[in-house]
C-alpha cells in the first residue's frame, strides 16, 4: 500500500502491519497475536488524542495533551509507579500474586539443585530416597492387561471410545513400567547391588529435592507438580481408566485424566458422524456450560461427552448466570464448570456473546510445535459465555487448564 506524505496511515492498518509481524519468530501462534492485536488496539485508535484518554480502567495510564514540555513529560513519567502495575497490562491484581510464586518457586528450585545430594552422598539422604522409592513401588499398580481390556472394549466402528480407553492403557503401560523399573533399580544401586547409572543418579538427585525425574518426564504426561503431587496425580489418572474398564464409559468424563485429550475429543465427534452420516470434517464442538458439580448427571447425553476438571486462570465463573466473571482477590484458580461437548456442523453452532478460551494442559502454556500447528501443550479453544467485550478476557490472560502447577 502507497500513501502519500501527507496522507496519515489509517490506524487499523497501522495495527495490522504491527500486529501480524513475525519478529524473528517469536510471535508465530495465533494466541500470541490475537493478545499484541488487543494491546495494540488499546494504542492504535483515534481516541488516543482525546483529552484523557484512558489506557486503564482506573485511568492512572493515560494520555494527556497537555504535556506540551519535556518537563512536563518527565514529571507525568516520574509519577508513575516504578514496577508496573498488573493493570499496566489490562491484568488482573491476581497477577501480582501469580508473578511473585513463580519468582519464589524458581528461586527455591535453584537452592534445590545447588545443595541437592548426589549417588554418593550421605546416609540420610540415601535413606530418604530409598524410603520413596518403596513407598511408591508399594503404590504403584500393575500394568493394565491390554488382553483382557481389548476383549471387553474391542474395536466397534459406531464407539470409538472402546479405542481411546485401549490405547490409553498402553500410553500408560510404558510409563508405568519405566517408573517402575526406575524405582526397582534405584532402590537396588542404593543397597549396592547395582552400578549407579547416570540416569539413576538423575533420579536419585530428584528425588533428593522432591522434583520428577528427567527419566519420568520424557515419557510422561506434561505436569508441573513436585515429585509427590504428580504421583498422586498419576495415581488418580490410573484409577479413572481402572474404573471406566469396571464399570463402563463415566457419564462425565475427566478430561485432566487422559494422556492424549485430541484422541478422545475426536473419538466422541466420530461416533456423532457414524451415527449420522455426517463428514467428519463438516463437524466442531459446539458447547453447553451446565454446573460446577459433576457429580449431577448421572447419565451420558445422547450425542456428545459431558467433561469436568478443567480450572480457570485469571478470572472466575458464575454458577448462577452463566458467564465469566472476575476473579476474587487472591484466588488465582477456581474449577470450571461441566461442559457438554454437543458434536454439530459448523454452520448450526448457537451464537451468544462469547469468549473464546485456549485450553492448556499446564500452566506453562507451551510445548513443543506439533504437526497440527498448535502447541503440544494447546487443547482446544472453548467459547465461553460472557458479558464484557473479547478483549477485556484476553487481557486478563484467561485460560482453561487441566493441571495446577502445585
């Protein structure tokens, strides 16, 4: 586009050549540039040169035209809080909270592996790694016997998740018998009995600071937990699949429970399009937010998956109307409600002021680029009901997640 130089470039023009900037690759998903698009149009618009125009609800960040001096400019400058508000960045004051724990968890994670044991340290501490590792042995299930689940759940072209039950078992099966074996051998190389390998000697320094092995986490579940909140959680993982293969597919899933989520969530709109005779790839999610406790349905809707344990992250839910609402202070987390994954094609999606929330498998809301374009750690987006504007919840930062980080 050519303009004259006495042509002013057109603000949201402006914004797009910004916006949509790779910068060295750094701002590639579109997550990313859906957020610097809605900061951008808080500075890229017209109203800027109006007298008091705020860049903050409170107005503290504004502009001013009366700022004619470079004085007067410094002094404006000057009396802004040195470290930038939460506000400063259309956050919440939650966020404050938020920034301090990672700070204080990064910090205390460094004196960890600074003083951390070694294979060769003190009696003490190879007591206590020997300790965990028999408890947790004495935990640890056995494998699922893929034999017996894949004749009870076989291969059914109009239940696709007979499929996701089976090959989530399997996903399970290998990391079990890598904690399992890892665990054996440690407590085997601390009685002398075996040489102390480098991985063991990985995992033994874990747990020595009560982190996850590296040996664990290449073949695990993303999980930002310490060592004992992502053995419970693995625990917990195993006894939803133990009782689905019991007792049946749940009326609600545990959508934190699965290894793999895209292979369930697929499954459920592929028996919509057997059942139907509808092109997959003519079908989406469609969604229905229906109570925080699960608990209430006692059967399965007739299309679609009811799914629970999702957590929400910089805002709240109100269980009354429906609809995002702000966080209360303090309180970076709340449980978000049952949804009702309701399979449809696209064209027939209900409309209703909306935001579209990323769903994350961890707070970290990163992971390595899969074929799909997305993240590893990206589940889906999810439009939520709401009655304040798009860019209000994407300032904010709002998420859903499936694990907290403790």
């Amino acid at each position: 586009m050519y303009i004259d130089d006495n042509e002013a470039i057109p603000y949201d023009a402006l914004k797009y050549a910004t916006g949509e900037c790779n910068y060295g690759g750094r701002v590639t998903d579109d997550k990313d540039r859906r957020l610097l698009n809605t900061i951008l149009d808080l500075l890229y618009t017209p109203e800027i040169n109006e007298e008091g125009y705020k860049f903050t609800a409170s107005g503290l960040y504004h502009s001013d035209s009366t700022l004619g001096t470079r004085e007067e400019t410094i002094n404006y400058i000057n009396d802004l809080p040195i470290v930038a508000l939460p506000e400063a960045f259309g956050l919440h004051g939650n966020a404050d909270i938020s920034k301090d724990n990672s700070a204080t968890n990064k910090f205390n994670e460094t004196i960890l592996m600074t003083a951390g044991g070694s294979g060769g340290g003190g009696g003490g501490v190879e007591d206590t790694v020997a300790g965990i590792a028999k408890e947790f042995i004495e935990k640890l299930p056995a494998n699922f016997d893929l034999d017996r689940a894949e004749g009870k759940y076989p291969v059914d072209y109009y239940e696709s998740m007979n499929t996701v039950l089976c090959q989530e078992m399997l996903r399970y099966n290998r990391l079990l018998s890598i904690i399992r074996g890892s665990l054996i051998n440690l407590e085997k190389a601390i009685a002398g009995l075996i040489v102390m390998s480098g991985e063991l000697e990985g995992a033994f320094n874990s747990f020595a600071i009560g982190q996850v092995p590296a040996l664990w986490k290449g073949k695990s579940f993303p999980c930002l937990k310490p060592l004992t909140g992502y053995f419970a959680e693995l625990l917990e993982r195993l006894n939803m699949l133990q009782t689905w293969y019991e007792e049946g597919p749940p009326p609600t899933f545990w959508i934190s429970g699965f290894f793999f989520t895209p292979s369930f969530t697929t499954a459920s709109t592929q028996n919509y399009a057997r059942k139907n005779k509808i092109p997959i790839d003519t079908l989406g999610f469609d969604f229905e937010f229906l109570d925080v406790d699960h608990e209430l349905y006692k059967e399965k809707p007739d299309d679609g998956i009811y799914i629970y344990g999702f957590f929400i992250e910089g805002c709240a839910w109100s269980n009354d109307d429906k609809v995002l609402i702000e966080s209360q202070p303090k309180v970076l987390f709340v449980d978000a409600p049952t949804i009702w994954l309701k399979p449809k094609v696209t064209e027939e999606f209900a409309e209703y002021p909306h935001y579209e929330v990323p769903c994350y498998r961890t707070a970290d809301r990163r992971g390595v680029l899969a074929t799909t374009g997305h993240s590893t750690n990206f589940l889906m987006m999810i439009r939520v009901p709401s009655d304040k504007p798009s860019y209000h919840w994407t300032l904010r930062g709002v998420c859903f997640l499936t694990s907290l980080p403790e």
